[in-house]
C-alpha cells in the first residue's frame, strides 16, 4: 500500500511539475523565496497593531518566532527521521522533473518546511485577524497555499511533502494562536 501511494505522489510530481513553462518559471522562483513573504507578513502585523495595540503585537511577533522555529524544526527533524530524497536528488525521477532552481537544495524532502511555516504563520494571523480583516486572512491562506505549489513547481518536494506540511503548520498555526488567547487571558492584555 505504500509502493503504491509512493507511486502515485510520484505520478503527480511528474504531472504537475511538467505542467511549467519558462514563461512562468520567473513567478514561481519568486513565490518559493522566503524573503517574498515578509512584506505581506509586515502588512499583517501592521493590522495586528492597529486592531490590537503595541503590547499584544509584540506578544504575537513571539509567538510567530514560535510558530516558525516549530514548524522549521520539526521539518528537520521529519527529514532526517525519514530519509526520504528531493525529487532533485532521486535517481527514478530527477531526469522527467524540471528542476526549476539551479541548486536542488538539502539532500532531504519530507516534510516541506516552506509550506508547514508559510501555512503556520499564515494560519495564525489569519486567525488573529479573521473577524477585522476576512479579506486579508483568506489571502494569506491563497499565499500560503501558493508558497507550497511553487516548491513543486520548481521539482524539489513531493505533493506529498508539500500537503503534509500544510497540514502540520495549519495545526501549529491554531494551536499556536489558541496558546496565545490563553496568555492574553492570564496576562489580562
């Protein structure tokens, strides 16, 4: 049974990595960078402070330091523990990917850090900011969403790699943010 889920993520790849073009390459070595985030991250935490105050703005920038140091950890602790290769650095799919990027990355791929840490953090201020700014907190989602796409696109994760780690931060994300009201709470912020 996992012969044949392994066979069928590996399927997809193929499928939706050959789904690219040079046109849009350019687009999708922009999403996968992580300094891409920061301005819409930056945008997010302006509204934090508008509708929360200084004091609670700076209690959610640490723990989105939280979220991210989670999420980015347990990442590699999954590669390591796993073992499982890049598509990049896998013999039996390497030569019907496009590898988009010049360098194929940590030798590593389950799970995806960019997407579990781009679905955390945009899962938590989406959550902070839902009933302000619905808008914004389902475009942070559709960004996440896009971040994790782009690390297919470019042939360095599984779908696999990239779903489980929007499920992993989507959790971290909630808890996180859930953590965060009970300290608001206590504090009585």
């Amino acid at each position: 049974m996992l012969d044949k889920f392994i066979e069928k993520d590996i399927e997809l790849l193929i499928c939706l990595n050959n789904l690219g073009s040079q046109n849009w390459d350019g687009f999708w070595l922009f999403m996968t960078k992580t300094v891409t985030s920061i301005p819409i991250y930056l945008l997010a935490l302006f509204f934090v402070y508008k509708y929360y105050g200084t004091k609670k703005m700076l209690i959610s920038l640490l723990f989105i330091a939280l979220v991210i140091a989670i999420s980015d950890q347990t990442s590699n602790a999954f590669k390591y523990g796993f073992e499982r290769l890049r598509p990049c650095h896998n013999e039996q799919v390497v030569d019907l990917i496009r590898l988009v990027k010049p360098n194929c990355g940590g030798l590593f791929s389950f799970f995806s850090a960019h997407a579990s840490s781009s679905m955390a953090v945009a899962m938590f201020f989406a959550s902070l900011l839902l009933k302000h700014l619905k808008v914004l907190s389902f475009f942070l989602i559709i960004w996440a969403l896009l971040v994790g796409y782009s690390r297919i696109y470019i042939g360095v994760h599984f779908p696999s790699d990239v779903l489980f780690g929007f499920l992993f931060g989507a959790t971290i994300g909630l808890l996180m943010y859930k953590l965060m009201l009970l300290f608001f709470k206590k504090i009585s912020v």
